[in-house]
C-alpha cells in the first residue's frame, strides 16, 4: 500500500546492519525488520543518514531497499533516495517501489540556500522520480544545513501534490509544527502527516504539538511506539513519564559522530544485529564509551525492563 498523508504511529529509521569486513548482514537486517514488526512499528524507513546510504553502491543501495521491503510484509516502508544525481534518484526510486516499497524520501542538497532553489529542487526532483510515487520531505536542518521555514514546507507540499508526509527534524521545531497544523486549519496547506525525528529528543511534545507520531532510529523504538501510543490516547503524564526515563539515553545518543555507533552497540546488546560494525569510514565506541551506556541502560532498567539486556542475556544462556 502506498504511502498516503493518513500515515501515523511509528516508522523506526532502521540502520545497514554490516558484518566485521564491511560486508551487508542480510541476516540481521531479516532480523531487525522483524523486531520492528513485533513491538508495534508501523513502518520502516531505511537508507536514510543513520542507514550509511552513502557508503553504499548503487547496486547494494537497491538490495538493501529490496531485501528490508520483501521482509516487511504488513509494515509500509520508506526507501530514502537522496543521490547527487538524479539519473540515481531515480533509478532506486523506482526500484523501491516496484519492489513493494510505500513511498520514498528525499533530503536537500547542502547546497541550496534560497528559497527559490529549495522549492526548485523538489519540482526537480518530482520530475525525476515521476509524480506517481508518494515521498517524505524530509527537514533536517542541523545536518543538512539547508533551512526550510513552514511557508517554503507549504509552498513545496502544494507544489507537489505527491508529497504527503514531512519528516521534522528542525530544532527548536515545536512552533513549526504548529505553524503548519495553523496552514491546514485555515485551509492553505492540504493533509501532510508529521513524523518527526532527532533521535526522538522532543517526541514528548512534538505529539502534543499535532505531529501524527515518530520516525527515528533510537535503539529503543518499542518506547516510541508506546509513547506515540499514550500521547494520542490523551495520557500525557503516562507518556512523559515513560519518556523522562528514556531521555539520558536519548541525549548521549544524540551527540555527533557516535550516535549511530551507541545505537548499534544497543541493538546489538538486544539480540537485534549480530556486530554493531559501521562500514568505514565510522566511529567506534571507547571501552569507557561502552561502560557509560551499560551504566544508563542498568538506569534505565529499574523502571522499564526491556533496558535489562543482564537479565535478558542470563535467561537466553
């Protein structure tokens, strides 16, 4: 099923599970798309900046996307297809979706700068991949550096009717997701879902803001999916109280250059991926790094259970 502006509730950004040599861990990646399925995903995003895409060629660039796709089954998944080139873009782009993907997603070039490029870019874009697939606008400003105010995201979303989802990710974002939900209440912006990212460091309140849920790679998307969950049934101390436990681990994961290796160090620990490997050029936690996890995930563990990977590794034994 393509991906429409209904889409909600939990896409987990899902990391290129890679073997010690460099080489795709097609195993893990069965197994990591698995465990999004059981606690609850709704979908999968794969290939974005946590996924190592550029480490990736064209041809692993399209197994990967094909591999996590077949695997799926039930849950949507998004194929992120930002290239330096269109002639690429489109190529998995349409890869992805004959394969059974819902949609695909695109980020900015660094290069763009005024508001003309930006919103010239994507009508550039849309022309390469074709109208007919549904992509994510994805605003990621502290990486990209590419700056888009909520009158570019309208002008861009009613430019392109097959944009239906934004992935937000600017920070401070809170007053941008009310701005856009403002557009669509006074009738100047049509339906957009809102997932929002950032490693999930503002999710609290990105839901109470009308963002229609998360999609993020923290190594814990069981607790996003909960608390994307009691935020729409209205149990807010519920949602921040799971949250608030979450958050020390959410920051250290969110510091630049080791996020993603703290999060397949996580989902190694949790019997997701066999070997929390980056493909090189990547970082590598310290021995001391290390420990600082194992120190917050024991934190962690008093109140939420599923962080007691001790426990978890003595009853497999």
């Amino acid at each position: 099923m393509k991906l429409t502006p209904d889409a909600a509730g939990t896409f987990a950004i899902a990391p290129t599970p890679f073997h010690h040599d460099g080489k795709i861990d097609e195993t893990s990646i069965d197994r990591l798309t698995d465990f999004y399925a059981e606690v609850g995903c709704e979908g999968v995003t794969v290939l974005g900046i946590l996924g190592e895409a550029p480490k990736l060629d064209a041809a692993e660039a399209e197994a990967v996307a094909v591999r996590f796709v077949k695997r799926a089954k039930a849950m949507q998944v998004i194929v992120g297809v930002s290239a330096p080139g269109f002639a690429t873009m489109r190529a998995l782009a349409r890869a992805s979706m004959e394969a059974g993907a819902a949609g695909v997603m695109i980020a900015p070039p660094p290069s763009l700068r005024t508001d003309e490029q930006i919103t010239g870019y994507f009508r550039q874009a849309v022309e390469a991949i074709g109208d007919d697939i549904p992509w994510v606008l994805q605003d990621y400003p502290l990486t990209l550096s590419v700056v888009m105010t909520p009158d570019v995201i309208r002008r861009i979303v009613m430019e392109n009717p097959s944009c239906v989802m934004l992935k937000h990710e600017d920070w401070p974002g809170l007053e941008k997701i009310t701005r856009l939900r403002e557009f669509q209440k006074d009738g100047s912006l049509r339906p957009l879902s809102i997932l929002t990212g950032n490693g999930g460091l503002f999710l609290d309140f990105e839901m109470e803001r009308g963002a229609d849920g998360a999609m993020t790679g923290y190594c814990f998307p069981d607790m996003l999916v909960d608390v994307v969950k009691l935020s729409k049934a209205g149990q807010r101390d519920l949602a921040h109280n799971l949250f608030d436990a979450h958050l020390p681990l959410i920051r250290y994961e969110q510091q630049q250059g080791v996020g993603l290796a703290v999060r397949k160090y996580v989902l190694k620990k949790r019997g997701i991926i066999a070997s929390s490997a980056q493909r090189k050029p990547g970082s590598v936690l310290s021995e001391t790094a290390r420990e600082e996890v194992d120190y917050l995930l024991s934190r962690l563990a008093r109140i939420d259970k599923r962080a007691d990977l001790e426990l978890r590794s003595s009853a497999a034994e």
